[in-house]
C-alpha cells in the first residue's frame, strides 16, 4: 500500500500559510516582552496568567514522550481528543465531497465532527459481540474515503476490538486509520503507538480525561507520523493549551503512581459493580468491559432510566443506540456510589 499524505490532504491545506505568532517569532525566556499586546502588571487574579503560554507546549510534550516512548515531534496536543477529531476533519476532508467510515455503536462525536463538517458518514456497524466486519468496510470504502475511526476499547460497548482486524485496515486502506484509545489505560494490551513506526497512516488517540482523572482541564493526545503532527500543528488555534493546563499537566506526571493506584481502584470497582449486577436476575447482560464503564441490559431501560433518576441517579441512556438495545452505560464510581446505584437499581428491578 502506498501512502502519499499530500495528496490525502485537502489541497488549500497543503499551502496553507499558518499564523505565527508573538512566541513563534522570538522563542527566547529572557528580555523585556512587549511583543504580544499582553497586560505587564500581571493578572487580576492571585497566580498571574497574563503571558501567552507555549504554543507547541514543548517541555509537556518531553515528558509526555518520555512515558508513551514516542519523540516530542509525533505529538499533537488538543483542548481535549474532541479538537484533535475536529481538525482531523478540517485537515483531510472536503466538505459535500469526501467521506469517513464510522463503525456504530461508538463514541458520538466522531459524526457530530463530521456533520458540523459537512462530510458524509458512511456507516459499517460492528458485530453483534462489537467486533469490526472488516469485509463490509473494505466494501464501503470508496475513492472518496478519508479516515476510518476505529474505538478501542469502544464506548459506549466496553470491549477492545482485535488487534489483527485493525491491522488488515491499516495494511490495506489507504487513508488515515484514527485508533482512539482514550480507555486504554483500563486495559491491559499495549497501545497502537507501537505500530506507528509500520504504519504512517496511522494516527492514535488518547486523553487525560479519564485515567488522569483531568476532565476539566481539556487536555488530549494525538500520536503519528512527524508529518501529519505539523499538519495538526499548522492548523490549531494557536494557544491552544491554557498555561495552567500545561503547568498542572506537567506537575501531574509526576505523580504517574497515584494514577496506577486510581486505575487500581476503578478497576477493582467494576469488579464490584458487575459481581453486584449479577445477583440481580433481571438484569439481562453486562457486557464484558476493558474501560472504565460497563454496557448493561435491562428491561425496558428507559423506564429504569427514568427511575434511577427520581433516586438521583444518573447513568447514561444507551437505549435508542444500534446494537444497545434496552442498555444503560455506568460508568464506574466510588464504593459508596456503586452501592447506591446497585441498591437503587435492586428496588426498582425486583
Ligand atoms: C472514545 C472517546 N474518545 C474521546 C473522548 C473525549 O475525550 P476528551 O475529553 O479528551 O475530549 C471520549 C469521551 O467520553 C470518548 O469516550
């Protein structure tokens, strides 16, 4: 298979003439700054905030390479894996013209990016045990398609998808192949990023929304070839990433033990949760999970939506979602919240 990124992309992207700006221009720490219209008597709050931060986040992505084993240069940085999807959007498909194949159930934004984009969707579901059907995809793939995304594990059904059909895609299409794996600390085979040196239409996705814990602070990773990462770069607002975001993403690292002690936790929670969900007899299927959520079959699960509610409970409504009939996704609490959803969800089934 040959891959020519050029020509992947859309045309008015590759000569696009990107905004430098104040701290592309002069990148030294030292001097009196009045290059950037900012305010020099600080901020009105107690930290100051009134310098534009890095705009390729440089010594973030150091770290970050040095614990995901790939170079500072196969980084992207986006306000969340959201940004990333977008411009992945925006860079490669021509609005009314291209398409993507998108592979139900899966994580919603991927279309939501493709409508607000004007790029069409073609649909490939997955398998009843959310497996890829990688015949119809090679079937619905035509000289139009841009981008194929692939969820692994997938949300909202909890499973990895097999490593080898991912690979058949990437061996055999000649587009880009998005693997996202923001689940994929709750999962125990290692990450696509290893195959970015086989593939280079390969581009993966992770995020500190999850394991991390950082949700709030909007902070996701792209991992791929030298090549499309300046092209993500070239096309991103250009501070993209607050300062405080980098700062407190920078001291987080530090504190990867924490982190593998919270996936501990959550992990030994799902354990609790689905052993608990067992002993109910209605409850119809919990499907298996390597996230940090379980997919979970009940009778008329928009009435025990509804009920769980009126409990202040609140779990995620898969029910009208192909392959997810009659479903609710829980994402996984803390012990006392996982005993008030199971006591809550015991009432009203029993
Ligand atoms: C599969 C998947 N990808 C990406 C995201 C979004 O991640 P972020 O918070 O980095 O935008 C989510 C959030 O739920 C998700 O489920």
């Amino acid at each position: 298979m040959s891959f020519d990124l050029n020509s992947l992309l859309r045309p008015h992207i590759v000569n696009l003439q990107p905004y430098t700006s104040a701290r592309d221009e002069y990148t030294g720490k030292e001097g009196v700054f009045l290059d950037a219209n900012e305010n020099p008597y600080g901020s009105i709050t107690d930290q100051d905030f009134n310098r534009y931060p890095d705009p390729y986040q440089s010594e973030l992505k150091e770290k970050i390479a040095a614990i995901k084993d790939v170079k500072p240069s196969q980084i992207f940085l986006g306000n969340g894996s959201d940004e990333a999807i977008d411009l992945l959007f925006r860079a490669f498909c021509n609005p009314g013209v291209d398409n993507v194949i998108l592979l139900p159930p899966t994580y919603g934004m991927y279309e939501v990016s493709a409508s607000i984009n004007d790029v069409a969707v073609k649909k490939v579901p997955l398998t009843t045990d959310f497996q890829l059907q990688t015949d119809l995809i090679f079937e619905a793939i035509n000289d139009k398609t841009k981008i194929i995304f692939v969820c692994s594990p997938n949300n909202p059904s909890g499973n990895k998808v097999k490593r080898s059909d991912v690979l058949l895609l990437l061996k055999h299409f000649k587009g880009l192949v998005v693997v996202d794996e923001a689940y994929i600390d709750f999962n125990d085979e290692p990450s696509f990023t290893n195959h970015l040196k086989d593939f280079p239409n390969l581009l993966v996705m992770q995020t500190f929304s999850k394991a991390w814990g950082l949700a709030s602070l909007r902070i996701g990773m792209a991992f791929a070839s030298e090549q499309l990462i300046k092209i993500l770069n070239r096309i991103k607002p250009p501070y993209n990433i607050s300062g405080l975001t980098q700062d407190t993403v920078l001291a987080a690292i530090d504190k990867q033990e924490k982190v593998e002690s919270m996936i501990q936790k959550i992990l030994d929670e799902r354990d609790f949760l689905e052993k608990h969900l067992l002993e109910i007899d209605a409850v119809q299927k919990i499907h298996p999970s390597q996230a940090n959520f379980l997919l979970v079959k009940v009778p008329a699960a928009n009435q025990v939506y509804e009920q769980l509610i009126e409990n202040k409970i609140i779990v995620r409504n898969r029910a009208k979602v192909q392959l997810c009939e009659n479903c609710l996704r829980i994402s996984v609490g803390t012990r006392d919240e996982n005993k008030a959803f199971i006591k809550a969800l015991k009432a009203i089934l029993d």
